[in-house]
C-alpha cells in the first residue's frame, strides 16, 4: 500500500509539474500616488484590462499572462529605480509607461540594456523617440504633431493675435509650449513670452503679469493639478480669456479642481470622450463595471497600448515556436507588429523609430465643466 500510495504521489507530481504554466507578465509604471495619481489609476486599469483579455490565448500556450503595476509617483528618479527593479526580474517581457515624458526618457535607459521593451500611452516629448532607441515605442502623437495642431487652433479658431504661453518646466509641458510657441511665430501670431513655472498654488503674481499684458488667450503646458489651480485663480481674477492645453488638461479632475472656472477652454488630446464614439462607450461600460469607475481617456489609450504590447508578447512567442521568447524577440516583435483588432483608436504600426506611423488627435471644449469634442485632426511622425 506504501509503494502504491508512494507511486501515485510522484505521477500527480510529475502532472503537476508538467501541467504548471510559465509566468510572463507586463509592468506599468505611472504615478499611483501623489497629484497624478488620477492618471496613473487610469493607465494601470485600462492596461490591465486588455492584459486580462488576453490571459486565455497564453494559457493555451501554457503560459500564465500577468500585469503588476509599478508607482513611479511622476518623478524621474523613483521611475528609474522602478525600471531598474523590473529589469532584474526576468519573467518581466515588456512594460506598458511610463505616463510623464520626464519618466519614460529616463526610465526607457534604464530598460535599454536589457532589452525590454516599452510602449507608452501618453508620453508625447519629441526627444523619447528621436534618440533611436529601440526599445521605445508610442501609440500616441509627439509634441511637434500636439504643438501645432494647438497652435493653429489658436490661430484659425479663436483668431488670437497675441498668446501668453505658460509651462510646467517638465520635459512634456516644455517640448509642448516650444512647439506651439514655434508655431505661432511662424503663423504671425505674437508670443508674450513663454514662461516657466513650479508653483502649485498661488498664482497671483504670474496672473498680475497677464493682466498688465493682457494677451488674446493663454496656451499652458502642463497637468491638470496645476492648471485647474491656475484656472480657478484666474478666473477669480476677472480673466475670462480663453486658455488652451494638451492632453495633460485630459481628466475629469481639471473640472473638479477648476470648479465653475472650468470654462472656455481647450485642449488637444490623444483620445476623444469616452462617451463620443460607439467603440470608446461601450469600453466605458466595461471599465465601470470592472473598476467602479468612469472610464477617462487616459483608460482608453492605456487599453490600446496593452493590447499593443500583449498582442506582440504573443507574437514574439509564436515566432519562437510558442516557446518562452528572448527580451530582445519581444523587443522586435513589438516594433515590428501590425495591430488593428480590438484597438480603439484604430490601427497602429511603428516606425524605425518607435513612432505611431498616423495617429489622431482631438481638439476639446470645456464649458461649464463639460467636456466635448471639438474637431479632429489626423497627424504624422516626421521621418526619422
């Protein structure tokens, strides 16, 4: 009876191990906590949702699909330190991020000497891409696409002859004011100035400045968390000028923090409203149902760019004879894919240079704290 007992115990062990599946999994890096973290949440469920859809083909191939998130808190040295961890953990294949330019450029050198690859949903900085490196990709427009789609709206639509631009000092706030600046120069329009700020809550001096310039409108590079302080005090200034962003002003808290103040403004953003098309509303649906909370544009560009990655993880271990492929074949496998079922925002190829080969960008209103789409406009890399 021992021996019987003692022979069914190894077979069950050696099913057991013959049965066990492969960890693969994907991290995102985004600011879970401190003023961003709206955002950061939103990356990681929308990521995590699309990693979720595709946990059942891995598993055919006997492999277990996992997504674990990563804090960066929007700052460059806690992103890097976050890279470096993933990077020493090699059942990591790919990473979905970082959010924040100012993150994903360093962070991306972090991953670059072990070859994982990385795509981001809404770092748009021109220098991320144009260092070649090949890891780094991007499912959304860079800074000098944003740039001038801004800067003409500026122009064309609100017919403003002289702009007051303001930055956040970070790598996305300024690339984005120096390419709308750039644009409008070159349209005739007058720049005030492009002025840099830090501060996050008292804005009254840098105000007094608008008011003795008295500009046609305002373009602001930089977040929601400080541009919805910005706005309420200068409304509550008396300035009603129109104020223009990118898609960092993309969340329902620059509404929240803003108030009543959250009007007559606009931005240029990677993804319309959720509730605008047919596709990102029933993705909308599918998110409060899993999270308990309403989906922001941040949710759907996150979703494509899991869905990017996941789709070239599988490519990647296809091509390796569904076996557990190299960093270094994903990393390829990713640059090289052609993606189109199940994203929202429509197919995506890459250039030699990690760049989506089109993409769209949408131009929004915010009044009375309403968000709706303006206009649309459809955008190319330059060249590498």
């Amino acid at each position: 009876m021992t021996a019987s007992r003692t022979l069914l115990l190894a077979a069950a062990l050696t099913l057991g191990q013959a049965g066990a599946l492969t960890i693969i999994k994907i991290a995102t890096i985004g600011p879970l906590s401190g003023p961003q973290s709206f955002i950061g949440t939103q990356q990681r469920d929308g990521a995590r949702m699309a990693v979720n859809e595709y946990k059942a083909q891995f598993k055919k191939l006997g492999f277990d699909l996992q997504l674990v998130p990563y804090d960066d808190q929007a700052d460059p040295a806690t992103g890097t330190a976050v890279a470096r961890k993933i990077a020493a953990d090699r059942s990591f294949l790919a990473v979905v991020g970082a959010v924040n330019s100012g993150v994903s450029i360093p962070v991306s050198l972090a991953l670059r000497p072990a070859r994982l690859a990385m795509v981001t949903s809404s770092s748009t900085a021109n220098e991320f891409t144009d260092r070649g490196l090949s890891n780094v990709n991007r499912i959304v427009p860079r800074d000098d696409a944003q740039g001038p789609a801004g800067a003409d709206f500026l122009a064309g639509t609100l017919k403003a002859k002289s702009v007051y631009i303001i930055n956040d000092r970070t790598a996305y706030g300024a690339g984005l004011a120096g390419e709308v600046a750039k644009r409008l120069t070159a349209r005739g329009v007058k720049v005030i100035t492009n002025e840099g700020t830090e501060e996050k809550s008292d804005f009254s001096s840098l105000i007094a400045k608008i008011k003795l310039r008295r500009p046609d409108a305002i373009y602001f590079g930089g977040i929601y968390s400080q541009a919805g302080v910005f706005l309420k005090q200068l409304r509550e200034a008396g300035l009603t000028l129109p104020m223009v962003g990118g898609d960092g002003f993309d969340a329902s808290e620059l509404a929240k923090i803003a108030g009543k103040s959250a009007d007559n403004v606009y931005y240029t953003t990677i993804a319309a409203p959720v509730e605008s098309q047919p596709a990102t509303k029933a993705f909308g649906q599918r998110f409060k149902a899993a999270y308990k909370a309403d989906a922001q544009p941040y949710a759907v560009s996150a979703y494509d760019a899991g869905r990017v990655v996941a789709q070239g993880v599988l490519n990647a271990v296809k091509a390796a004879g569904n076996k557990l492929p190299s960093r270094a074949q994903v990393e390829s496998a990713v640059r090289r894919g052609s993606y189109g079922a199940g994203l929202l925002s429509g197919p995506v190829q890459f250039n030699s240079a990690g760049d989506r080969k089109a993409a769209k960008l949408y131009v929004i209103r915010v009044s009375g704290g309403k968000a709706t789409l303006s206009t649309t406009v459809t955008v190319k890399p330059p060249k590498p």
